[in-house]
C-alpha cells in the first residue's frame, strides 16, 4: 500500500491494511478490497514462472 488505508479480503482472511503495508496473495486465491473508507494508491507486482 503506497497511500491511503482500507481492508484487504483474500480467500477467508481479511485484514485492515495502511500505507507500507505488503501482502502477498497466492495464484488463484479469490481477492479484493471490501471496504475503502477513503481513497488508496497501491503498486500491483505479478510474478509469472
């Protein structure tokens, strides 16, 4: 998370996320942003092998 706050769902986990915050979510894993209570900025890393 680059700026900004908000929560982070993947599969059945969810955790509140603030800026400097990084996760990691795995190939297939369902995944989204449920609540964003203001605006957020956020760098997307794929990895393909």
């Amino acid at each position: 998370m680059t700026d900004g706050a908000g929560v982070f769902a993947a599969g059945a986990r969810s955790q509140r996320l603030t800026q400097g915050d990084v996760i990691v979510v795995l190939a297939g894993t369902p995944h989204r942003f449920p609540e964003m209570p203001e605006p957020l900025s956020y760098l997307l890393v794929k990895v393909f092998y």
